[in-house]
C-alpha cells in the first residue's frame, strides 16, 4: 500500500500552491469590490448551498472574522435538516427570487456566491437576479467544465457568467479528484480547503484595506478568551441588532 498520509499531503498542498499562485489578484479584485461597498453604505453578502454553505460560515462570526458580513443562510441551504433538501433547492431556479425579496440585496451591495459546479438554477439566477439590481457578484467556483457538461439554468449559463469577479478553487470536476486505488473512486473535495482559505484571506484583505483609508476594521474574538464576549457583543449589536 502506497504512502497515503504522503500523498494526500502532496496532493493537497499542490492545489494550495495552484490556488494561490493563480488566484491570488482575483482575491484582491474581490477584497477591492467589497471594500468599495463597505465604505459608501452597501452590504456585503456570503452564501452557498450544501457544502458550500460552510465557506459562507467560513465569513461569518469567526475568531478573528470581518464582523461586517451579512449571510443568506437559510436552513434549506443546508444539509443538517436532511441529506437531499438543499440539492433539491438549489434546482428550483425560481427560489432566488424569494431569496432576493426575503434578504432584500440592493444596488451597491456585494454577494459572494460559493459553488464548487455553479451549474444549478438556483444559483445562476440568484447571481443574475443580484447584478439586475446593481449589485456585485463574486463567484468561487470552478469554472472549467467538461464538454458535455449542460447548466442547469435555463439561459445555459454557469455561475462564472453572472459574476463580476470569478475566484477559480482550482478544484477537479465533481470536487473529489484524489484517487484511492484499493477503492475504486474519487475522494478527498477540495473547495471546502480552498474555500475556507480564500474567506480567510479576503477578510485579512478587507481590514488592511479599510484600515489604509482610516477606518478601523471590526473583527472578532473568540468568545473562549477572557474579554471576548464583552468585545464580540459591541459588534453583534452593531451589525446584527442582537
């Protein structure tokens, strides 16, 4: 049996290097759009259906976190309620428009939409619903698609084609794309890795960028510190009313 701590390992981190040496000017791009937002007023908005719900989370509520995030995470979104809901949601292309009316995006605002195939019509529409109102789209997703691959969105346009900055998560088609001989298949997803490390990194950009116009950043600390849930409190009521 091969080495596989090794090879994962190896399989991992060549991902992390194509991401960041491939990606690392769209992340600045995006950081720039919500920067932009932030200081004349818009919202900046993070979501994701299924897995992809968790770099939504990623943006939101952290230690350490951008406290400025507003995110569209319905339960249905997600997969704890039962294992088929979200695939089932993210099908229906016309519930973007109850997404829009419930979370009310408006022009200025910016969403970042994570999905790894960007091919459902939930999605696609929601990202054309939001640039309809004047509003950014940032898309991390994977947007290379296999020849025979159709959009499920009735235009047959992807998720890349509704954003104004595409952040490629350089994962392989279907996301698991690490081979396990002994059995047979494809494991080892990547977007959650290179999700999670691009949330990171868009919120150390967006408080080095706001702080270089004189604006102090507001970030949170782990509620697990002493001084945290005083500190964490002042920005849940700033930003979320609770």
């Amino acid at each position: 049996m091969k080495n596989y701590f090794q090879d994962f390992h190896s399989y991992i981190i060549n991902v992390m290097e194509k991401f960041y040496n491939t990606q690392i000017d769209n992340l600045n791009v995006a950081a720039d759009l919500i920067t932009n937002s932030i200081i004349n007023g818009g919202k900046f908005f993070v979501t994701g259906t299924g897995h992809s719900h968790m770099i939504a989370e990623e943006f939101y509520t952290r230690a350490g976190g951008f406290a400025n995030v507003y995110p569209i995470l319905p339960s249905e979104f997600m997969l704890h309620e039962h294992p088929l809901k979200s695939t089932a949601v993210e099908r229906v292309t016309d519930y973007a428009a109850v997404i829009m009316h419930i979370y009310k995006v408006k022009q200025g605002d910016v969403v970042l939409i994570a999905s790894n195939s960007g091919r459902n019509g939930m999605i696609v529409e929601l990202a054309k619903l939001v640039q309809e109102k004047g509003a950014k789209v940032i898309a991390l997703t994977n947007p290379r698609k296999p020849e025979n691959e159709k959009s499920r969105h009735p235009s047959g346009k992807y998720l890349y084609q509704y954003a104004d900055v595409v952040i490629d998560n350089c994962a392989e088609t279907g996301d698991a794309g690490y081979y396990v001989e002994e059995a047979s298949t494809c494991m080892g997803a990547v977007s959650t890795v290179t999700g999670a490390y691009a949330a990171q990194f868009i919120s150390i950009l967006l408080a080095k960028k706001l702080a270089s116009k004189g604006i102090i950043p507001s970030v949170f600390k782990s509620s697990n510190i002493d001084g945290g849930d005083e500190w964490n409190r002042g920005l849940f009521e700033k930003y979320y009313g609770v």
